[in-house]
C-alpha cells in the first residue's frame, strides 16, 4: 500500500484532499473520544458538555435535538447518578432548570479535557497553530448555524 502523500501542485487534487481531511479529522476524533467514560452514553457526555450554565429541559432538547420526553428520561437518570440536579427557574416557576452537580461539574471538566488531548493528539498541530486552527473552527461552525443547523446534527 503507498502512502505518499498526494502532488498538492495539482489544485484539484489538493481541493479533494483538503475536503477528505476534515472526514479523516472527523473519524479519527471519533474513535478517540468513543471509548471514553463508559458509564456514560454519547447522549449523555453531549449533554454534560453542553450544560455550562443552567438550562431548561425544552431548551437542551432543542440543543440536543432529541424529543424533550427523551430528555426528560435522560435527565431523570443522571440526576438519579449525581450528575445533574433541577431548580425551579426563578422567571417561571412552572419551569425546571437542569444545573451540573459538583460531580456533573468534574465530569464535564475531564470530557472537555480528553476532548481537547483527542483534538491536540489527531492533529498533531503545535499549540499557536491548534489555538488558530480552533478560531477558524468556531468561524465555520457559527457560518453553518447561522443558515440553519443541519439536519441530523446531534447537537
């Protein structure tokens, strides 16, 4: 099998190859981050990492894109494991807030760690040039929301 790398002299072949990067980048932070925290589902680890600040159940859901009556059952459960605890919301009493526990808090802090080793480590980018790499992610992620997040995108 040869390995070499492709002539990127040839535009259009660096244009597919640029494209095959980001599906390559894509699996490879996949297969990292799969084995992770067993006792934890992917829906579950999503959920931790999105829950920075307090959030009602219709809102993660919507987040998440996942039926609140998914969501519901989901939180049940992790509250049930100290992950998460519900606060009445203070500007409707009728509304649940969904907040991180200590644990939730620790947790969370450990999956954005291995998420931001998995990204060092399939990269293999110095730090300054991860720092701007991370930039333009953000960039691009916030010009796809903005027309609309994609269907299927779990989060």
């Amino acid at each position: 099998m040869n390995l070499a790398m492709p002539d990127e002299s040839n535009t259009d072949t660096a244009r597919g190859e640029m494209i095959l990067s980001v599906a390559t980048l894509y699996w490879s932070l996949h297969e990292r981050l799969d084995g992770g925290c067993p006792e934890l589902s992917k829906l579950e680890r999503m959920f931790l990492v999105k829950l920075s600040k307090p959030l009602r159940i219709g809102d993660m859901a919507k987040n998440l894109q996942v039926l609140p009556s998914t969501l519901t059952a989901l939180a049940d459960d992790l509250e049930k494991r100290g992950f998460i605890e519900r606060h009445r919301d203070p500007d409707d009493r009728r509304a649940w807030l969904l907040e991180l526990t200590k644990l939730g808090h620790k947790t969370r802090a450990e999956l954005l760690d291995r998420v931001e080793t998995a990204l060092r480590e399939a990269t293999g980018l110095p730090e300054e040039d991860l720092k701007i790499f991370g930039e333009l992610l953000l960039r691009v992620r916030n010009h796809i929301m903005a027309e609309g997040r994609p269907k299927g995108l779990p989060f």
